[in-house]
C-alpha cells in the first residue's frame, strides 16, 4: 500500500476550502474521513483485543495523527496532545480525530458509540479532550 504525505498547514488550508464551501457541513465531512482511518487501525487492532487500545495509540502516533493519546476507560475519556488538526482557533477543531475514536470504540465495543470534542488544543486548552457517550451498559 502507498502512503502520501501531507503537512500541516497543507491540511489546514484544505479544511479551510471546505468551509468555505460547505460551511458547518464540512464537519461531518472530517468526522467521516476520520472514522475511514480509524475502522483501519480498529481492524488491525482488534486482531490483538487484549492490546487493542495500545495499538490503537501506537498506530495513531506512528500515523502522526497526534503526539499522543491516552485512553481513559473508566470515565469514557480519551485525551490528545499535539494533534496534527489543531491550529488557532475560536471552535473546536479535532473533526477527524473525533472520528478515528468514535468508529475505534464502535468497533472494539460492537455498537454504535457517539463522541463529542469537549476540550480542544486550538481554542488554548492544554490538550484535546474527548467524551464517549453509548446507550446501555459499556462492555
């Protein structure tokens, strides 16, 4: 499989495109992209359950998605550093990291799971910070 390259800034000014032609509607756009990314390192990952989320983290940073993740089960929390959305800015900007943990949990949990951005590196907090929400009882 080939792999392309892409910096930062480059993404930046493609999401900025997309704004500026879909408005808000770009979002689920980035969110989509992302959970295509994440159903790839959640098949890989699920092959080794025991070790799912490690993986899960060590492909995200191989990737260069994020400097770093952390996996907070119990509270249903999974916090980023450095992750290669972030740029300065009013909104919280994860859209695609968003979708690489939501479609990660689906995958690892066998049901639908929603995640929203509640703390994000672009409007100056420390890291990204995102809550996983599911109905029933988390397995």
């Amino acid at each position: 499989m080939r792999h392309v390259e892409i910096s930062q800034d480059e993404i930046r000014s493609i999401c900025e495109l997309y704004e500026s032609v879909m408005a808000n509607a770009s979002y689920g756009l980035f969110f989509r992209e992302g959970s295509i990314i994440g159903n790839g390192i959640a098949q890989e990952a699920i092959k080794d359950k025991k070790n799912y989320f490690e993986i899960c983290k060590k492909r995200m940073i191989e990737k260069k998605w994020v400097e770093d993740v952390k996996f907070e089960i119990g509270s249903h929390t999974i916090r980023t550093k450095g992750s290669i959305e972030v740029g300065k800015s009013e909104v919280h900007t994860c859209h695609r990291i968003r979708g690489m943990l939501c479609k990660m949990f689906e995958i690892y949990l066998g049901k639908k799971v929603h995640c929203r951005e509640i703390e994000c590196e672009s409007t100056g907090a420390p890291n990204c910070v995102f809550k996983l929400e599911t109905t029933g009882v988390w397995d």
